[in-house]
C-alpha cells in the first residue's frame, strides 16, 4: 500500500514525503509561513520541519486517473476542493504571484499572493532532480534515475511522438517513452534563472524560440486530450490535442510509485446536488433566463451526457415549477451565470447542450475556473436546467469595417490590430476611431467568447466571412480584458476553439476591439 495514515500525518511511501492530515483554509500566502510555526511549535504529529510543499511535490500526490477532485479521497479525506499554495513564488509580475495547484484537476495556476486559498502542510526532504549530461545527448537525473534525451524533435501529433519514442535508439537504448506529466514536470526550473523554465544548460532547445514551447507528455486527460507542459511561461494545461503538432521529449527508466492511480473514480466524487425547487428570482441579465435551484444531498445529479438530456425530459414532462420548456443551457449561457457564486453550485463540470469536436465528447463550464473544455458524454458530470430563449450572436458586416452582433448590441472590429500589452491595447482603443465612433475598448471574457464558432472547422473556430484576418498562428489566442485570479487575463484561442487564463497582461497579444452592448456579457 502506497499510502500509510495515521490521526496526524499521511506517509508516501513512494516518496518518503509526510503531508499532514489537517489543512488550513482561507490563508494568504504571506499568512502560510504563521500557519506552519503553529505546526511546528506544537510538534505536530511528533515532527518538526513542517514546511510548504514545491509544485513538484504537490503533484506527486495529485491522482491524474480521477477529477474533481484529482485525489484519493480515501487518503486525502480532510483535503478540500481547491487551490493549494506551492513554496515558490511567481517570479514575474513583481513577484505579487505565487504557484498552486488545483486539487480539482491537478493543475498547476498561478493565483495573486493575496488571495486565500488552501494550504497543506508536508515533512521531508525537498524533492529536486539532479542532472549530469552523459554525453551521447542523454542527460541522466541521479535523483530519480530517469535518463532524458538532450536534443529537440519534429513537432508532431501525440501517436507520432509515441511512435518516434518506441522506435529511438539513442546511447544504446531502445526502450525510450514519453514522458507522465509528473515526470516532465521535474524538467521546469522553478526559479526561472536565466530568464526560463527550464534547465538551458542540460536542455538548450536549441532551435526553438517562445511562446511555442508546449511539450507533450503521455498522461491523458478524459482519454481524449494530453496533458502539456509550456516552458516558456512555467504553466501545464490538460487542453493538449492529440492532433497537435507539439514538442516532446524522450525519457526512459522506471515508472515512480507516485504514478499509479489508486483511487476509486465511483468512489471519488464528493457531495453533489439534486433539484429541489425553482428560483425565479436566479436569471441572468441577458435574456432573464431562469434557472433551477439545488441543494446539497449525497449522492445525486451525476449524469452522462444522455442522461442529462433525459433528466430535462423528466423535467419537462412533470411541468416543474409550472414549466415545459426546460433545456440544457448552452455553454456560454453557463459562462455568463459562473460569477454568480451561487451557494448551491459546486467547483464541477456543468455539461452544456452543444457536441464537442468529437462525437463523443460535449462542452461544458468548469466551476473552478469558469473555463469552458469538453468532456467525455460518458463521464457522469453536472447539470443545471434553464429555461428561456438562447439568443446566438447574430454577425452582420457593416459598410464601416464593423461587425454588428445584433444580439448583443456589440459593434468588433473587423480587422486585426497589431499584437499589444494590455496597456498598450487599451491606449490603442482609446485612440481607435472607425465608423464614426471612437468608444472602443478590449473584450471582456465573455464577450470575446461570444465570437468562438463551435460549429468552427478544425484550426478556425470563428466566422471566417466575418473576421477573415483572424491570426490563428503561431498561437491563435486573442486577450480579453478579464483577469484571472488577479495574475493573467483570459482570453480564447480561435485555433484550437478553447479558453485560457494564461494570458500575461505585460506581453503582446492579438485583441479585437469592441464597442457598446446592449447588455453585460
């Protein structure tokens, strides 16, 4: 058994790291080091050296075959949904920043020092690699035993870079793979020396130049995306293609005991929601959409896609609340209603009607972030009914080099502007002047999304008779003026079709410029 707990600590036994089973709730990251004192001045659990955990070590426990949250709750019982602070800082924006991870998925973000977020606390030595270049482009970390190929590779798709590892011969060896995320994350140089996230004198990447340093790693997400590793800006995502063309690297050697999934998924799902009563007074200002209301109660509103279809079936066929017209909101209907915070909405995926890119999957809102991404329709998620008429954006192209949204009220630009700051592009919006106005400013997230065509081709997920300009290469993400966390903006990628909140307000993004709105998106 990997795991071994006792009433005050939790041992790995694959990592010989302690993590307290008590965590501290609603602690700014200046306020952590206090909480850890406590720890220590009481000898908790007969140690001393309680300490904030690296990103590294966070994941390590984190479980990538199970989500929300991305843990074994049998093991971690005491552990809450939610951001959990990292040891080290972000060292950009003024090192106002520091790391966590989203025990939700396993994601590590980047949250403003501020902000109150979770701790737990862990005992041991610190986990670090240990590189030393064997020569014959293999760089060995002593730490792990894992051996990593040195040299760069043709981007291509996920089952092509799986091939390329399975068929490489390199100082000798032919049993080289692709490396888990966990893995690929012992690479990063948190500390950013040298002005990157990763080590350049082991790694060089020679050839290669930022921003497009996303490397593929063989830990799947949902079975039908990558998890990915950007070491331009520190961060990972679990929105990889497989049908992207991005980096890997080779690595070979054992698997660490931290990789095996060993939680339940059937038992793994925390307290959920079952319908209740309708709420007419909790309607969105765009359109007064009612929504019903939940309330807690284990063990109910988990639904596969199909299932959430017949759940407003049944809906409809009682005539809740006196209605027959309940349906599955769309996604940015859900997207609108995410800053609600309504007590009776969970830090879950909320399926949406529309398909995904892929038959088998659908699209949805995760309420821990508000970001939308698909699921699997199998996965058992979610669901919130709402009732009302979904108004999609109406695109008509004006004489002035406008795009109207009728819907809306929103007027775009139909041209592309030159990639800014966020400082930058708002002094560019203040001094636009087209058609005859001169109100123009950045998108918020939400309006911004409004534009994304889910009915797009692949690599062109908007209007292309519209906005025929858009760059969807090298990135294809455009910036909205909606921070994240108080850290980065959000924005969409028009390449890809998904969301973001990667976007760092100091370096230049593609924009387009918006004006008036009939009412808040």
């Amino acid at each position: 058994m990997r795991f071994k707990k006792n009433q005050a600590f939790i041992t790995d036994t694959a990592t010989g790291l302690h993590w307290a089973a008590e965590t501290g709730a609603g602690v700014s990251w200046a306020e952590a080091p206090g909480y850890l004192e406590k720890l220590n001045r009481d000898r908790w659990g007969g140690l001393s050296g309680w300490r904030l955990p690296t990103r590294r070590e966070l994941r390590t426990v984190m479980d990538y075959g199970v989500t929300s949250p991305a843990m074994d709750l049998r093991v971690f019982e005491n552990m809450p949904l939610g951001n959990y602070w990292c040891a080290e800082e972000y060292p950009l924006m003024d090192r106002s920043c520091a790391w966590v991870i989203f025990s939700g998925l396993g994601s590590s973000i980047v949250m403003n020092k501020g902000n109150r977020e979770n701790v737990i606390a862990v005992n041991g030595p610190v986990l670090k690699s240990d590189f030393r270049d064997m020569g014959g482009g293999i760089i060995l970390d002593e730490a792990s035993g894992l051996m990593w190929q040195k040299g760069e590779n043709p981007r291509m798709r996920l089952t092509d870079a799986e091939k390329y590892c399975r068929e490489l011969t390199l100082g000798g060896f032919s049993d080289w793979r692709l490396p888990t995320l966990k893995e690929l994350g012992s690479l990063l140089d948190m500390s950013y020396s040298g002005g990157g996230w990763y080590f350049k004198d082991f790694f060089p990447a020679e050839g290669l130049k930022p921003p497009l340093l996303h490397y593929f790693s063989g830990t799947e997400f949902e079975n039908h995306y990558a998890w990915v590793i950007n070491f331009c800006f520190g961060y990972d995502g679990y929105y990889g293609g497989k049908n992207a063309n991005l980096l890997f690297r080779a690595v070979r050697g054992e698997k660490s005991g931290c990789e095996a999934s060993t939680a339940d998924a059937a038992l793994n799902r925390r307290v959920n929601l079952k319908n209740t009563a309708l709420s007419k007074e909790e309607t969105t200002a765009a359109g007064a959409l009612t929504w019903e209301r939940k309330t807690t109660e284990a063990g109910m509103g988990l639904y596969t896609h199909d299932e959430a279809k017949a759940y407003i079936d049944g809906l409809n066929r009682s005539a809740y609340g006196g209605f027959t017209d309940w349906r599955l909101p769309r996604r940015e209907e859900l997207r609108r209603v995410y800053g609600e915070r309504w007590r009776d909405t969970l830090p879950e995926f909320y399926w949406s009607a529309e398909d995904g890119p892929e038959p088998s999957l659908a699209y949805g809102i995760y309420f821990a972030y508000g970001c939308a991404i698909c699921y699997p329709k199998s996965n058992r998620c979610n669901v919130r009914a709402v009732r009302g008429a979904y108004k999609p954006a109406k695109l008509i192209l004006l004489d002035n080099g406008c795009v109207l949204d009728e819907t809306s009220g929103l007027y775009w630009k139909r041209g592309e502007s030159p990639p800014l700051t966020l400082a930058d592009a708002e002094k560019y919006c203040a001094g636009l002047s087209i058609g005859g106005f001169n109100d123009w400013r950045v998108p918020t997230m939400g309006e911004l999304a409004s534009l994304v065509d889910l009915n797009g081709s692949p690599g062109a997920w908007f209007d292309k008779s519209m906005f025929p300009d858009t760059q969807t290469l090298p990135q294809g993400f455009y910036m909205s003026s909606t921070p994240f966390g108080g850290t980065f903006l959000w924005g969409v990628n028009f390449q890809f079709g998904y969301d973001g909140y990667y976007a760092d307000p100091g370096s230049p993004y593609p924009f387009r410029p918006v004006r008036g709105g009939g009412h808040e998106i």
